[in-house]
C-alpha cells in the first residue's frame, strides 16, 4: 500500500531542501509552456499567477485597514468596510467585500468539504441542510458579534473564520469544475485559464495577498498569520525572513498544480485524470492548511488567553468532527458547548492533539514546539492500535477508517460528487510518490483497494466472493453505483450506509484477508537461512484493515463505540446485547483476534508456517462473529418495516448480509436463497417476511455451517437464538485464545532462546 522505503506520513523536509524546490518554483512559475505569463501578477516569493486574480490579493488590503480601524477604536467602521468592501474590486465599479466573500460559500452549489465538516461539527454532527439552512451564514454572523463585543480579535476571526474557510471553498471548487469540464460535452466552453487555474490562482492570491514580503511575520493575509503563528512555536527560531513550512509546501503545491494544469487536455473532455490529481493536492494543501489553526490554538493556551481560545476553538473543533468521534465529542463539550476558562486544567485534550493531527494527516512534531508530552510518545508511523503493537509503518493502512468515516459524513449530508473523489482517490492513505516530484504525498484510495489485483491472493475466499456476485469487482460496483445514483438506494442515509459499510465489511476485509494469505505464502516461499523480509509485515497490514486507527491504544478498542469503523468496532458494539463481552468489557472475539494476531506474527517470524496457516483461519472466522449478529440484530429490526421504507437499516442489514452469505452460498445454497429473500431488498416487497428470529436461526446455522465454528460463539439477543437447533458435528472452537497463546508463547521462547544464543556469542567474541 505504499513504495518500498517510503513512509507513511507527510514529512517536512530541511530548510536547505525546500529552498532548492523553491529554485524549481520560480522557474516553472514564470513560464508556462514557453510562454510568458503576461495576464497574472506576481505575488512575490517567486509566485507569479497564470491568470488576473488582482481582487483576491488586494483583499489583505481591506484587512490592513482594518486592523488600523480597530486600533483607533472605530470598530464599527472596521465593519462597515468589512461589509462593503474598499479596495478589491470584482468588476469595474464593483466592490469584492469580505462580507460578500463568506456569502460566496452559503450561495455556492456544490457546498465542499471542509465547509461541510465544519457545519456538521458546529451542530454536535445533527444536521440537516434541506432544514437548517440559516446555519450556513454562521460566519458573517460570528465576525459581525466580534466587531460588536470583542472587536481586539474580529480582524484575526476574519482570518481563521472566513478567508480561511473559503480557501478551502476555492480548492476543492476547482477539482468540481475541472471534473465538470471534462464531463462535458462542449470541452471548449471554458478554458483552464477560465477556471482560474481550477482555483488555484484565487487561493494563492487570497493567501498571499498584495505586497507581502517572503518570509515576513508583518501583514494582513493568511501567509502572514501563519508566519507569526508558527514564529511563536519556535519555527523561526528567532532567525528574521525564515518562512514558514506550511507557507512554503503550499507554495510546492502551488507549483505542481500549475504543472498538472498546463499540461496538454487538462481537464478537457475525457481526461479525468486531472482532476483526480488536483484532488490528492487539494487533500494535501488542506492538511496543510490545518497546520496554523492548531499553532494559534496552542498558543493561545500557552498564554492563557480566553478570549484567543475561544476564538480558535470557533475555527478548529468542528472540523475535528470528520476525526475520532469521542476526541471531537470531549472538545465540543468542552469549548464550544462550554467555555475555556483561565486556570482550567487543559492536559487531557493537549494529551489528545497527536492523534487529531494523526487525523489531519501529519505528526503533532510538525507544529513547532508545542511542549506536549504525547507529540513526542505517539508514533504516527506504528501507532498502537486497540492493544496491538504494530512492528511496522502501517499508521497510514489504518488511517483507512478515516476514509470511510468522512466518505460517510459527506453522503449524510448529499455530498455525493465529492464522496467519490474522495473514494476514487483517497484522502487519508498516504504513500510516498515516486522520486523526483515535489510533492511527496500520494493517495491510495478505497477504490484502489477494492479493484487490486492482489486480491487473487486471498483463496479460496475471494473466488467464492467473485462466483457468488458474478463480478471480479463486485464490492467496488456497489459503492459506485449508490454514489452516482445508479442502485436502489435513493435516501441519503441508505447511500450513506451502503458506501460505508461495503468499504469497510467487503472491500477492507477482502484486504485484510489477502494480507493474512500473502503472510503464509510469505512464510513458506521464505530461504529458511534468511527468514522472512519485507517493508511492510503483512499481519501488521492485516491488524491495521481489521481494527483501524480509531479505536486507539486501548486493549480491545474504544470503549466509545462510535469511534470504530471495522472489525472491532463491529463485534464490540454487539458483544454486549449478544452476552458475548469479556471481563475487561469487550467482545470475546476481539480478545481471541488479538491474540491469534500476535500470535500470527510470532509464527511467521519463526516460519512456523503450520501453525500460521491455522492462526490467520482462525482470525478470519472470529472477524466473521460481529459481522452475523450485526445481521440477525437487524433482521429483528428490520422485520415490520413496508417495502418504501427509507430507513438506513434496511441498507445495514443488506451490506452486511452480503459481507458473509457468499460463504454461507458456498456451504449451503438453499439456505443462502432463503437469507438473500429476506435481508437483499427487492422493489415492491417486503423485508424479512419471514420474521427476525426465523432469519436469525438462518444466520446461526449458515455461520455454523460456512466456518465451522461452534454457534454459541455468537451468543444470543432476548428475540432470538440463533443457535437453536443447530449442531455442527464437523465443528470446533478454531484456534482458540488459549491455543493462539500457546502457540505465541512457544514461538516466542524459540526466539528468544536464538537471541540469548547469539548475544552470548557476542559476549564471548568481544572477549576474544
């Protein structure tokens, strides 16, 4: 999932380093296939734009005087012109006002995505746009409060509140209409000059604005701010003109966007592939851009500054809705819900700043000096996921919940168009690109994922999954289909669940899977006097895909069961109701997964291919659990409910069936008939006619039958045991906890006694 050698996060390279790249900026900025830029103007830095975007940068200008208003105590000048504008204009005559600027964003069709997260997270994730339409104006109105109560801090909101966000806005606008453009049928209707460089030429401008000097901490733009807010966790170092690492990566960006642009058919009809990289580089800017959001916030704090606080909290926690969801709910509560308070004691959340900067695609080190413990403990690269301790870089494999969460934020909300960008090209799965290229970051996608090749390595499981949907591609199909409005499912949450739960129960557990057989053929193609080699340990990638980033450090995963989106997540939020949770209060699968992984680890380092084999089936049976009493819970739910029904369990309770009936189909045909009749919704017919606790004891038996596994590992709900009459003569517990800890004990203690050996033959060569 990511090039040999290459790491997981993005990395800051070395002043020298950028500096070099900066060289290359200047020269590809200034000509554009031979041509000079005669229509552009030039931000200095080196940044020369293709195209007149003069209103943007001179935006900075009515922000100076506004900052001079304030400091003559006229606040409500500094706000008329706030909502008049002076020195930007749109058109002759024409006044482009920052008032105006943040009305763009309530008016704007498609709504993007950082616009989104944020709406969504300022309404505590309850939101809905056909009903809560006056939400959109949040920003004007919060800036117009400013002027009126805290007016110190009303030029800095209109940085963090509104010119920020629509930043953003042009970024991810662009990618919209350059796809659109290349969809079209006229390609010639608008050129790529037209598009402002798909917005890329707006974003410099308004970042940059008018007369800034490179490198300067003094000015009234956001490359400004970010100056001073980097300045002040130790960035510059005290050393004059040095710029800001985030100022100069957007720069980099800005470069190779500008390449990607000039290139022949950029975004012209039929050449999709433009805007499908302008996305990766909007995802990465955007990650970038997040980067000053958290400096003023901790520098705020440092100074026990309220008010700033305040302010920050504005700007930044709602976007933390698209990240872990107790993290997001502890800081909502705390400061926006709440107020930050001098004196109040603020460790917890500083505790949880790495794994939000995680989230945002970076290492909480990559701010500054933020003198908090946790940056320097938490390792973005192996971090430990729900009690396991990964011995390889897969940070960026588990980030893939993160793909699904946001995939499915975004479908709630009808974003649909930018769902599958996100889909197709990723957002969270980072890799390293190939040398040469200024941009480090690349992108897998879900997408990706679920039309790899490498999946013909997980057999026999994924010929069975092939033969029983007739297609090679079939859980790909399914996510597309319901995110360009081509299945059945109309309603925004049915599409919602649909894409989110096919990506994480068919896409990421076929890979999870896959990963598990290529550690065994791994084991067995290995020289025995070598052992195994490889970048990424394979049951590293496949505990990463089973538990995801989310569920934390925690042994068993969050105990917050809204903050997982896999495997774990599935069976500890059913372990309960199903009387299957362990002592320490979580699923009893997940504890036996745990330790087969480690267990499986510990055998393919020791090449104890045997054992491998049976600890990697093993896992997969146990991953199975959660899944099928997720579905006989929603058979139970689902079985009063009318063939229009647009309630999103009916979608739950398809995608999920169709997680595990390709086994139960390849075990039991008839039984699989009778299941998909009930659970797989067809037009004008109603679901699970044959009732909840029938289907239930359905899914008992089919999952008896398909693994093997004794049925009362899947416990038992008030309204039905699954289990009733069903026995399985063939079956067994698989490789239990105990044989799983056995076995890594065994292995373990070969080890062991092979490292003892060798550093006593250290010992006594030293000697010598």
């Amino acid at each position: 999932m990511k090039s040999p050698g290459g790491s997981s996060m993005a990395a800051i390279g070395t002043s020298a380093t950028l500096s070099l790249l900066l060289l290359l900026l200047s020269s590809q900025c200034s000509l554009i296939s031979g041509q000079t830029l005669s229509t552009g103007i030039d931000l200095g830095g080196s940044i020369i734009t293709r195209t007149n975007v003069q209103p943007y940068a001179d935006l900075s200008q009515d922000m100076a005087e506004i900052g001079n208003l304030i400091a003559q105590n006229q606040p409500a000048e500094g706000l008329r012109l706030y909502q008049s504008g002076q020195h930007a204009e749109s058109a002759p005559g024409v006044r482009l006002s920052l008032e105006a600027l943040a009305d763009s964003l309530v008016a704007a069709d498609p709504k993007t995505p950082s616009f989104l997260f944020h709406l969504y997270g300022q309404a505590d994730r309850q939101l809905n746009l056909a009903f809560d339409s006056a939400k959109l104006s949040y920003i004007n109105n919060q800036i117009t409060e400013y002027f009126s109560t805290q007016p110190a801090l009303a030029l800095e909101a209109t940085y963090v509140l509104n010119v920020w966000m629509v930043a953003t806005h042009l970024l991810y606008n662009g990618v919209y209409e350059c796809h659109k453009r290349a969809q079209a049928d006229d390609p010639d209707a608008a050129t790529v000059d037209d598009l402002g460089m798909a917005g890329w030429d707006k974003f410099m401008a308004l970042w940059i604005g008018s007369g800034q000097q490179p490198g300067a901490t003094n000015g009234d733009s956001l490359y400004a701010w970010t100056q001073r807010v980097s300045s002040d966790l130790g960035y510059s170092n005290g050393a004059p003109g040095l710029e800001s690492p985030t100022n100069t990566r957007l720069k980099l960006l800005y470069s190779e966007a500008v390449t990607l642009l000039s290139t022949a058919g950029a975004c012209r009809n039929g050449n999709a592939a433009t805007a499908d990289r302008l996305w990766q580089l909007v995802v990465n800017a955007v990650s970038e851009m997040s980067k000053p959001l958290f400096q003023g916030l901790l520098v705020a704090l440092k100074a026990q500054d309220a008010p700033r606080v305040d302010l920050y909290a504005k700007a930044l926690v709602p976007q933390l809705a698209k990240c872990r969801p107790s993290l997001y709910k502890k800081f909502h509560e705390s400061w926006i819900t709440g107020r930050y308070q001098v004196g109040d004691d603020v460790s917890e959340l500083l505790s949880m700043i790495p794994d939000l900067t995680f989230c945002f695609g970076y290492s909480c080190q990559d701010l500054g000096n933020t003198e908090i413990g946790a940056c320097d403990t938490f390792d973005v690269f192996r971090p430990t996921l729900g009690g396991y301790v990964p011995q390889s870089e897969v940070g960026n494999v588990a980030a893939a919940d993160l793909d699904i969460l946001q995939i499915k934020i975004l479908t709630e909300l009808s974003s649909n168009k930018f769902a599958e960008f996100m889909y197709m090209n990723g957002a969270n799965i980072a890799k390293y690109r190939q040398q040469g290229t200024n941009d480090p970051l690349d992108y897998v996608s879900l997408h990706d994922i679920g039309v790899s090749s490498e999946r013909s390595s997980a057999q026999p499981f994924f010929d069975i999954y092939v033969t029983y949907h007739d297609e090679k591609d079939y859980a790909d199909k399914i996510v597309r289909g319901a995110l360009t409005g081509a299945s059945k499912w109309k309603a925004s949450q049915q599409i919602s669940e649909i894409v989110a739960l096919t990506s994480a129960y068919q896409i990421l557990l076929m890979e999870a899977i896959t990963k598990l057989k290529i550690a065994t053929q791994e084991c067995r193609d290995a020289d025995p006097e070598i052992g195994v080699t490889f970048t990424l340990n394979p049951i590293d990638e496949a505990a990463a895909l089973l538990i995801g980033s989310m569920e934390g450090a925690m042994l068993g995963g969050s105990r917050d069961l809204e903050d997982g989106q896999l495997i774990y997540n599935i069976a500890n939020r059913h372990a309960f109701q199903f009387n299957t949770i362990n002592s320490a209060q979580y699923a009893k699968s997940v504890s036996t997964i745990e330790d087969l992984l480690f267990a499986a680890r510990a055998e393919l380092d020791a090449l104890d291919c045997e054992n491998l084999e049976l600890s990697t089936e093993s896992i997969l049976k146990y991953a199975m659990v959660g899944i099928t009493q997720a579905c006989i819970q929603l058979a139970v739910k689902n079985e009063d409910l009318g063939d229009l029904s647009t309630a999103a369990s009916l979608a739950q309770g398809e995608s999920l069936a169709l997680a595990i009936l390709p086994m139960i189909y390849n075990t039991n045909k008839d039984l699989a008939g009778d299941i998909e009749a009930n659970m797989i919704r067809l037009q004008g017919e109603d679901p699970v006619t044959s009732g909840g606790a029938a289907v239930g004891k359905m899914f008992g038996k089919g999952f008896t039958e398909a693994f093997l596994l004794f049925c009362e590992n899947l416990g038992s709900i008030q309204a039905v045991d699954p289990c009733e009459g069903v026995s399985c003569s063939g079956c067994s517990h698989g490789k239990t906890t105990s044989d799983a800890m056995i076995a890594s004990t065994n292995t373990w203690m070969l080890l062991t006694t092979t490292a003892l050996g060798a550093i006593v033959a250290l010992g006594l060569a030293m000697a010598m």
